[in-house]
C-alpha cells in the first residue's frame, strides 16, 4: 500500500508529565487514532468502562471512541502518545488483529519508549522524508503492541509460557543464525532449561513445526540461496548450510524443493519461487 498517501501522523508524545487536575475528556473522540502508553496507574475509559489500570498500560483509541483518562490516586499522568489516521492506517490495525478501545498490559514493553522517542524527534524535526520515517515508526509502535498484546490474550497462556515464548524465540533465531552447528534437540533444550519432550511440545505450539523440521526447512533455504548466487558447489553449499552427510543433504533437497540440488540454479529458483 502507498505509505505517505493514505496515512497521516497528526500528532506526537514522549514522556509528557501532568499535575494530578490534568484530564482528557473527548466525548465523542479526536477524529483519528490515538496510540498511548502510560508509565505511571491510569484511570481510563476503554470498552470494559471506566476504572483504574496499572502502569505499562497501552491503549488505542479508534476514531469516535470516548476518549477519558487521567493520573491514578491524585498523582499526575506520564505517557507516550501518537495521533494517526488516514485509510492505510485503518488498514493496518485491521491487518494487525490490533485490539482497539480495550486497555492491555503487553508484554515485551521496552521496545515502545525508544521507538516513541524517534517518532517525536523525527515529527519535530522535519528533516527530508520525515514524514515516511514518522510512518515507519509509527507502524513499528503497533507491531510491537500487537505482537505483546497477542502473547497475554492467547487462550491459556500464563506469564511462564510468556517468558518461554521469549525465549524459544531467541533460541530460534541463535539457531538460524548459525546453521553450520551440529544442532541436536537436548542441547537445544538444555539452552532454555526445558526437558527434550517439553521442549519439543513447546516448539511445536510456538512454531508449528518440530525443532528438527524447522531447522532442516532453514538449512534447505540457506542451501537454495547459496546455489542460486551461481558459483557454490553442491558440497560446499550443503557444507556451509550444516549437512555433513552429502547423500542426505541431496534427499532432503529434492523431498522439499522437487529437483536434485544439481539442477538448481537462478533460473529453477525464479520459476519455484513464482509458484510458492
């Protein structure tokens, strides 16, 4: 979608502080989204009503949704906010499943002040495609929303799957950054202190794959790159992608791609990728 035609940042926030009297009260909204994220207890109102919510409170208000909040217990109010709107913009909470006038508590907070913080410096600014950059960052503010508000609302999922979560992420990305390792389910497991089984259990639900599955898949990717460039060798590309076996290298490839890794080449790869 164009990104500076049908999206607009009307209005930026970081760290603003009021005394304990400050309120919103917009009955019928401000006309465009508003991103906020409180630091310190809010009183708010949100689709549930209105009472009180703890700090590292997010919310995004829609437009002609009631907009009201104020400093819990007399303290004053600190947040981070953004106002937004246009039709790409509504799109793009669509797209992301965002939750819209419910206040959350997602987790992975510390990404949103720093990202907050360079959405005003470029706002204010105004430095050449400011107002690109002012969009990026805004979309990359509700990323991180969706992605901490999908962790807690998922059903069944406690603060210790959370953290597991976090941390089976880590360990996915580690693994698939270094394909070249003789990687094996019990010291995959050791690394985030879980039992093989459990840890194949929890893979599976994250990922929808074996950790097994999922790791040949990403050696046989990083294989196809390699002999796409042209000037890698089938041995060296199965080498460098972690397959010490030539021979099971060459049936995984075949089984996932649908030719011999000898055959493919830039133009295998162009027509395969046209039909995934």
């Amino acid at each position: 979608m164009p990104i500076a035609s049908d999206w607009t940042v009307n209005k930026v926030g970081f760290d603003y502080r009021h005394p304990p009297e400050f309120c919103i009260d917009r009955p019928g909204g401000s006309g465009d989204f508003l991103m906020l994220y409180f630091t310190v207890p809010v009183l708010l109102h949100d689709l549930s009503g209105t009472r009180e919510h703890p700090s590292d409170t997010c919310i995004l208000y829609g437009p002609g949704f009631k907009q009201w909040y104020r400093g819990a217990h007399r303290q004053g109010l600190a947040n981070h906010w953004c106002h937004f709107g246009g039709h790409g913009a509504a799109a793009w909470v669509k797209r992301c499943r965002l939750a819209v006038n419910r206040a959350t508590q997602p987790v992975q907070l510390q990404a949103l002040p720093p990202l907050f913080h360079a959405l005003e410096r470029e706002f204010l600014r105004r430095e050449p495609c400011w107002h690109e950059a002012c969009i990026a960052l805004t979309q990359q503010i509700l990323i991180a929303f969706a992605r901490g508000s999908t962790m807690t609302d998922r059903p069944a999922t406690t603060p210790r799957l959370s953290e597991l979560a976090v941390a089976l992420r880590d360990l996915r990305a580690q693994v698939h950054r270094d394909l070249e390792r003789r990687w094996t389910i019990p010291e995959m497991a050791r690394r985030v202190h879980l039992s093989p089984s459990r840890f194949a259990h929890l893979y599976r639900r994250f990922f929808g794959a074996s950790p097994l599955d999922d790791l040949i898949a990403a050696r046989i990717e990083r294989a196809r790159w390699l002999l796409s460039s042209g000037t890698v060798s089938v041995k060296e590309a199965a080498a460098e992608s972690g397959f010490t076996d030539l021979h099971y290298f060459s049936r995984c490839f075949r089984r996932r791609v649908g030719c011999a890794p000898s055959r493919y080449d830039r133009s295998s790869q162009a027509a395969l990728m046209k039909a995934m």
